[in-house]
C-alpha cells in the first residue's frame, strides 16, 4: 500500500512488535511497497532492522473469521 494505515498509529505498530517479538524499537519507518498490506521497517535499539507487516483484516474476509462474544 503506498499509503500507511491510518486507523493504526505506528505508537500501536511499536507496542506490538515490542510485545510480540520481544524488541525495543528506536525507529520506525513506512515502506510503501507491496500490494494488499502495510509494512515498516523496524530499527531496533541493538540496530537490528526488521520488515513488519500488518494486513487490514476488515478488507480481506478469507484470511479468517471474526467471533464476537455476543
């Protein structure tokens, strides 16, 4: 996507690339490549860098079911 997710801060992007990779990320930068999906690219605080994507799940109902607690 040539253009970040707006309903996503990329505070929220940091937090849960911390939370489930483990890393303190210092930087965090779009990289408007691809098709379908939004990626960064991660530096970690041990100058690591890593590729994060994150899907929008709304747009893409194959990739799984929603269940709600109702």
């Amino acid at each position: 996507m040539r253009s970040p997710l707006e309903r996503v801060d990329e505070k929220v992007i940091a937090s849960v690339v911390a939370a489930g990779w483990g890393l303190r990320v210092s930087e965090l930068r779009y990289f408007p490549e691809g098709g379908g999906a939004y990626h960064w690219i991660a530096r970690a605080d041990d100058a690591r860098r890593w590729f994060v994507t994150c899907d929008d799940l709304d747009t893409k109902p194959w990739l799984g079911f929603t269940y709600s607690a109702d």
